[in-house]
C-alpha cells in the first residue's frame, strides 16, 4: 500500500521514480502508471491534480503523462483555460510532444468551449512550426466522435485555409490529417477545399485526402489483404 503523499511536488516524483523503473518506457507502460494515479486522484482537488502535472512536466519532461493526468480529471480538465493551454503547451517541439498535447488538451478544450478559436488562429499564425501543426491537429477533437466531435465544417476549414500554403513537412502532414478527419463528416466539403486550393496545396495532401475521400484510406496500396 502507498503511502499518502503531503504535496504535488512529491506525487510528481513517485510517478517519475515509477515510470524510471518500468522495464520498457513506451507508452503502454506510463499509460499503466498514469491510469493507478488517475484513479487515486479521482477525488482529488483540481488544484492539486494541475500543480502535479505542471511538477511532471517542468521538473521531469513527462509530457503524455501529465497531460492524460489532466484530461482525465474532470474538474481538472474543465479548469483549463487559454492561459493555463498555452503554459502546458511550453516548449512542444516535436511530432509526439505536439500531438499528445494537441490531441489530449487542446482539442478537447477547444471542443468543449474552453478556449476560443482566436486562440487557435493565432497557434496558426505562429513563426514557430510546432504551434502552428498544434493548431491543425486540434481541429481533429472537432471530427472525431469518440471524443465527442460531432463535425464542424467550419472551424475546421477555417484552420485548414490559412495554413494551405505551408508546405513545412510538419505542417503540411497536419493539414493532411485534419482534412481527412473532416471527411466522414463532410466530405463534399472536403472536395470542395481541395478543389478551391487545389494550386496551393501540396501533392500529399492532395493525394492523401484525395485516397480518403475515394477509398476510405490515407494510402489504398498499402492496404493488407
């Protein structure tokens, strides 16, 4: 049996002492550690819950595992505001960084009402590439229905529209994957985009969203039969 803890600080360093000790440090392993904390904390302060993730993200780097420790505390999650996203999302800076805190955070506040969507537009402007394919991932909450996205046109193309000639790798693939999650949505929307950019927008995305608009499937020939 654990022994209660008198402060974030400390929690925050039992689950990096245990996530430092898993024999494979992937994401099956921490999402285990992250899940028996979740469930200790359920009737923990949001406060309390917030200091512990900050503590593991500035003091550790544990980026996924602080994230998922907010999202999956309600009162938590639903403390989280633009200040308090944009302070999470200090110094993502990679493909995983990125999506985990776009996928697990800002998407879902997004699509709750937590933050606006000048915050978003704003990610889009950025001169820093990472924010700006954070802001086309965060769309993806908007279309995916098992995190309560039900479709939206709109925002989505909006975001889609001021980035459709970043043809930055990191970017350009966002854009891609943003595209095609509208389309179980709203497909004609989706070609009508296409369609509308079609000498802006970089041949992959052309191609992918073109696939999955056809077949169903970002890459038809790699299909397994």
């Amino acid at each position: 049996m654990r022994r209660s803890v008198s402060s974030p600080k400390e929690l925050a360093s039992q689950i990096d002492a245990e996530i430092r000790a898993l024999p494979a440090r992937d994401v099956p392993g921490v999402r285990a550690v992250r899940r028996r904390r979740s469930r200790e904390l359920q009737q923990a302060p949001a406060e309390f819950v917030l200091a512990v993730a900050r503590a593991l993200l500035a003091e550790y780097g544990h980026r996924s595992a602080a994230y998922e420790l907010i999202a999956n505390h309600r009162e938590g999650f639903q403390r989280i505001g633009e200040r308090e996203l944009e302070e999470l999302g200090q110094g993502i800076d990679s493909w995983w960084s990125v999506d985990s805190f776009a996928r697990t955070l800002a998407g879902l506040a997004w699509l709750n009402g937590q933050v606006s969507d000048e915050l978003i537009r704003k990610w889009a402007h950025s001169g820093d590439r990472w924010w700006r394919r954070a802001a086309l991932v965060s769309t993806v909450a908007l279309n995916t229905r098992s995190q309560g996205g039900m479709g939206d046109t709109e925002k989505t193309l909006a975001i889609c529209s001021l980035l459709v000639h970043d043809h930055d790798d990191i970017v350009l693939k966002a854009l891609s994957w943003a595209l095609r999650s509208l389309v179980a949505h709203d497909p004609g929307a989706v070609a009508g985009f296409l369609e509308q950019h079609q000498d802006a927008l970089a041949a992959r995305v052309k191609r992918e969203v073109t696939n999955k608009l056809k077949t169903g499937l970002k890459n038809p020939r790699g299909r397994k039969v």
